[in-house]
C-alpha cells in the first residue's frame, strides 16, 4: 500500500499531509486519527477515505478497512488499487470467495496485474485449490522473475502439486535460495561449555491457535527447564490464549513482528542462541532471511516444509513419523533428524 499527497482542500491539507507522512514512517495509528480529522470536516475526500482504509487493513482492523474501502468503491468503482486492498482484507477474514471474485475483477481489466494474481494465488492456497494457486503463482513470477515472496509462495504451493517429485521440489528450492545473497556469519560467541543448559529459539508467526501449531507445540511445552533455555521469537501479528500457554513454558518471549531481518538476526545473536529452529518454511510470515544469516551455529527447520527450505545455512529437517493426535498441547511428538543441507 502506497500513501499519496494529493491537496484539494486547504482546511485539511495540513491533517492529510501529515497523515501521509506518519503512514510512510509505519506510524499507523497516529495516522489514522489525521486521516479520521479530513474526513470529519470533508467527509468527500476520496484520498483520505482511502488511506484511511488502508491505515486499518495494516493495523489488522480488516472489517473497518473493507467498510471504508465499500464506501470508496460506490464512488469510485474502478479503482482497482483499492479493489485489490479491499479483496486482501476478506482474505485476511477468512471471506476467501469474495477475496477471490474481487481478484477476478481486477485481473478482467489488468490480467498482467501482478500482486492480484500473487494474492489470488494465495487465496487459492487457502481455499484447497492447488493447481489453481501454482497457476497464478508462476504467472506471477514469470512476470516477476527476481521477487522472492512470489517465489516462495511458489515453493510451498508445490508441496501440494500430486504431480511433484522430490528432485523437482528441491530444484525449485535450489533456485530461490541464491537470490537471498546472504552474508552467513561462522562467528558465534556462544559459551562452549557443557555444564550449562541449551538455549534453543523457536521462530515463527504462528504462535497462537493455528493448525501448525499442534505439531510444535507440544515440544516447547515439554522442554526439560533443568537442560534447555527456551526463547521464542513470536512474529504472531494476533497472539490469543494458546498463545499466553505457549509463552508461559519459554524462558524468554520476545515480540518480534516490528523487527527488521537485520535486528532480529542482532537480537538472536545477542541472546546466543544455540539452535535456532524455523517452524514456517515458506509460509507467509517465514523468516528465511533471518536464517541465511547464520545467527546461530546450529539451524533446523521443524514441522513446516516436508522436504526442507533449500537453505544451505539451515543443518537440519526435523519431521514426525507419524501425524501425532495433540490434545491440549500434552503429546510428545517423536522426531526424526535429517540433515537439510546434504538434500538441498
């Protein structure tokens, strides 16, 4: 989403323009209250309506975002910008068949749209349509060849695709991995001593009442304290009571979802982790960056990509024998380790 200058209404310039500017600093809220000024003197202005409504998309306030964006649209209907946000907010509310018939709508009038087509890939992910996602995914890739979210989307789109192979699978993940161009560190300042506990991170945006979280869960909340210090790196936009359970059994819960890559990596570093533990693969909300740094000596990803990230800096895939029945999170998960650089 994009915040635009446009004045054309003197008493409310000086609201609108520092709305725009608080917006482009990420300062939704505070933008917010500038946006609702303009439109309680000038309830007409179409720009502030629409930063408006793209101010409460990003703070999460999805159904206020789409009322305001209906409004917009009654107006100006072929605003498509506007349609491809309002559609993003049903998607984000679980509305996944209108998000995808306002999809339609704006690729009928841009089929070269390249964010429509990557979200209505997205939404045909969570709709159980895989081919369907891989479709639009890799249209929009051959449209934007060097994006790495649209890739790897892609990636894990594929994981559904019947017709896959496990060499094909991995020659996808051998082509993403080289456009993160990272700069992995060897130096670790980890005490290498064997009296003391195990720090081990858990990272994810998924710590909250979600299917992929009845898979993990269970190990963190079972850890030994007298053998293992947890820290969980919680990208979770909406954390809920699963979430309090799972913080309740780390040693340290850190919020993470307004850090960049870089300061998240600084933060793992400082925290000497060490074994860091990827619980999202190629998921939306997936750290992989973080993880091509090397801010921890040993990596493993755990639970989320059933034939590994494709990352060299990552040393090993964990996955179950079986699929575990959870009941309230008291189930051990048996594990097998394999090592994901060796079959990447």
């Amino acid at each position: 989403m994009s915040f635009a200058i446009r004045v054309t209404d003197d008493r409310t310039a000086k609201h609108f323009e520092r709305g725009v500017r608080l917006a482009s600093k990420g300062q939704y809220r505070e933008a917010l209250k500038c946006f609702e000024k303009v439109l309680s003197i000038a309830p007409g202005r179409l720009d502030a309506l629409n930063c408006r409504a793209d101010c409460l998309a990003l703070l999460g306030r999805h159904e206020q975002a789409i009322a305001s964006y209906d409004r917009l649209l009654v107006v100006r209907p072929d605003d498509l910008r506007a349609r491809c946000n309002r559609a993003s907010a049903l998607k984000s509310v679980g509305r996944l068949g209108e998000a995808v018939a306002e999809y339609d709508t704006v690729l009928d009038v841009a089929p070269l749209d390249v964010d429509a087509l990557f979200n209505r890939g997205n939404a045909y992910i969570d709709l159980g349509r895989p081919k369907d996602a891989i479709r639009d995914l890799r249209h929009a890739f051959s449209l934007r060849p060097n994006d790495t979210s649209i890739h790897t989307s892609l990636i894990f789109a594929l994981n559904f695709d019947l017709g896959a192979t496990p060499e094909s699978l991995q020659t996808e993940r051998a082509r993403w991995a080289p456009h993160l161009m990272p700069s992995a560190s060897t130096n670790h300042l980890n005490e290498p001593s064997p009296e003391r506990k195990l720090r081990i991170g858990y990272v994810s945006s998924h710590f909250r009442h979600q299917a992929a979280t009845y898979a993990f869960g269970g190990v963190i909340v079972h850890h030994d304290p007298e053998q293992f210090e947890i820290v969980c790196y919680s990208d979770t936009a909406e954390e809920d009571d699963l979430s309090a359970h799972l913080r309740n059994a780390a040693h340290k819960w850190r919020r993470t979802i307004d850090l960049s890559d870089g300061r998240l990596v600084e933060l793992v570093r400082k925290d000497q982790i060490d074994i860091l533990v990827d619980l999202v693969g190629h998921m939306k909300g997936n750290r992989l960056r973080v993880f091509a740094l090397k801010p921890a000596p040993i990596q493993v990803t755990a639970w989320g990509e059933p034939t590994g990230t494709g990352l060299k800096a990552i040393d090993y895939l964990f996955g179950s024998g079986f699929a575990p029945v959870v009941r309230d999170l008291t189930c051990r998960s048996q594990l097998a380790p394999c090592s994901e650089g060796s079959a990447a």
